[in-house]
C-alpha cells in the first residue's frame, strides 16, 4: 500500500497504524499527488490511499495513477474536497426544499 497526504502527521500516523496490521505492508508514503504517482510507478503497490493533497489533488492524481498503473487500486478521500485544479469536484450549495439557507459543500 502507498499513503498519499500532505500532512506529515497524518501521513506518518497512517503508515505507523497501517502498517502493523497483518497482511498490510506500507511500501511508501507521498505528500502530494505528483509525488504519489511517481511512487506508484516506480513502487506498484496493489492499494493507493489517497488523501487530499496540494501539486497534484487527489481528483487528478487518482486519474493519472488509473492511467499509468491500471492494475492499483485507488481509495479516494471519503468526502471531495474542492481544489482550484479540479473546481469540478466543488459541490454547488443548494438550498434544501423549503428553506433559503445554502447547505455547506
């Protein structure tokens, strides 16, 4: 598995707490997208955990990891996060039925 995030202490924290489940090994860890894509290239890991990153967000770097290294898994981050690389992903606050009060994205 290769961790990707820009926080060192949650990349950091995630390769510890990962990496001592059984089955599991943590062949390397990127800060930003473009490094994880290099890394998986270079390293092909069977599982990509990617988290939100800054150079290449995880939107972009999940495509470009998909095209290089077709046989990887990718996991996403859970919920997008809105980058100006993939405005895309940025959810549009709508109003709910009946209320004028925009939910948050």
């Amino acid at each position: 598995m290769l961790i990707a995030d820009d926080q060192q202490v949650v990349r950091g924290g995630l390769v510890l707490l990962i990496g001592m489940l059984d089955g599991i090994e943590v062949v390397g860890a990127a800060r930003d997208g473009a490094e994880a894509v290099e890394l998986t290239e270079r390293l092909r890991p069977d599982v990509v955990l990617d988290l939100n990153m800054p150079v290449l967000d995880g939107v972009a770097a999940t495509a470009a990891l998909r095209e290089k290294v077709p046989g990887s898994a990718v996991l996403p981050p859970a919920r997008p996060r809105c980058s100006p690389s993939s405005p895309t992903v940025c959810p549009t606050p709508r109003s709910a039925p009946g209320s004028s009060s925009a939910r948050p994205p």
